[in-house]
C-alpha cells in the first residue's frame, strides 16, 4: 500500500499481520482516511513495514456524493504518480489533508 505522510512523502508499505484477529490496526486501513501509524523504513528495502495503525479520521465528507467521492480517488490515484517516494511534500499533504 501507499501512504502519504506529512513528514516523509509517500510511503509504500507492507502492512504485515493486518488481517489477524490481535492486530494494532484499528479501523482497518482504508483509502481516504487519515491515522497515525508506526512505519519501520529500512533503508535497504523499498517497502517500510507499518506495524500499526489508529484510525483517526474516517472522513464521512467524502462520502457524500459520488462526484466528490470519485474527485477525491481521482487524486488519490494521481498523487502516487506526481510525486517521489519518501520526497516530503508539507503543502501537498496539508492540501490533501484538509488542514
């Protein structure tokens, strides 16, 4: 999976054990939410490993009609092509984010 952090860009993950009963993945991962999440980037691999996640925002907004919901996986699809990975991008995340 992609993730877009604020502090790292984009991070392409391996959410190892996420479909286990005990797993530290609350929420589930879901594609245009936001959470905070502990990532181990090894700088000889080009997948971090995400250990855990809390969801934090689920954002219902995007839900709410279908053209917003298909202009927002619209982006979401066109992020990961626009940027390097783990080539921080503050202004874009905060966009992205809403904040």
């Amino acid at each position: 999976m992609a993730l877009m952090t604020r502090g790292h860009g984009l991070l392409r993950c391996l959410a190892k054990g996420s479909k286990r009963e005990k797993a530290p993945f609350s929420g589930g991962v879901e594609l245009l939410t936001r959470g905070g999440m502990t990532v181990i980037i090894k700088p000889s691999s080009d997948l971090a490993t995400l250990t855990s996640w809390d969801l934090l925002e689920p954002m219902p907004w995007v839900r709410v009609s279908y053209r917003r919901y298909a202009a927002c996986m619209y982006v979401a699809d066109l992020v990961p092509r626009a940027v390097h990975d783990e080539d921080p991008h503050p202004a874009l995340y905060d966009a992205l984010a809403g904040t």
